[in-house]
C-alpha cells in the first residue's frame, strides 16, 4: 500500500459532503414537489423529470464513492 491520498480531514469532509448531497436533494425534491407550477406540463417535467434527473446525479456520486473510495491507497489501473 502506498500512501493515503487523501488526509483524514479531508476523508471527513468527502464523507460528510456525499451525506449532504443526499440531503439537499431531498429539500430540492420537496420543494419541487410542493410547488404550485402555471401548468400541468410544467408541473409534470419538474416533478418526474427534473427530480428524477437531480436523483441520477446523487445516485452517480454514490457509484463513485463506492467504486473509488477515497479511503483507497492503491491507484486503480485501467483494464483497457
């Protein structure tokens, strides 16, 4: 094992970042769900579009994270 990439602190805050990510897409969520919108077109596209669009980020973050934790010492080498 080579040497950490990453210090403590900042494994701390990378951590606690991929928690808060989480939680604001949870308030965003909310809030465009309770949203009075002008039409029932707009209404639809923000509420299963854009919020199952914001989730696909949050979801990318997590993969991230458990693909290439950033507690990981090793350097991942390209299967290609």
């Amino acid at each position: 094992m080579g040497p950490a990439f990453f210090s403590d602190e900042n494994l701390r805050d990378l951590r606690q970042g991929r928690h808060d990510v989480q939680a604001a897409w949870e308030r965003l969520r909310d809030r465009i769900v309770g949203r009075r919108y002008k039409s029932d077109k707009a209404a639809e596209y923000a509420k299963h579009g854009l919020t199952r669009r914001l989730y696909t980020l949050v979801r990318c973050i997590d993969h991230v994270f458990d693909i290439l934790p950033p507690s990981r010492q090793d350097i991942v080498l390209s299967t290609n």
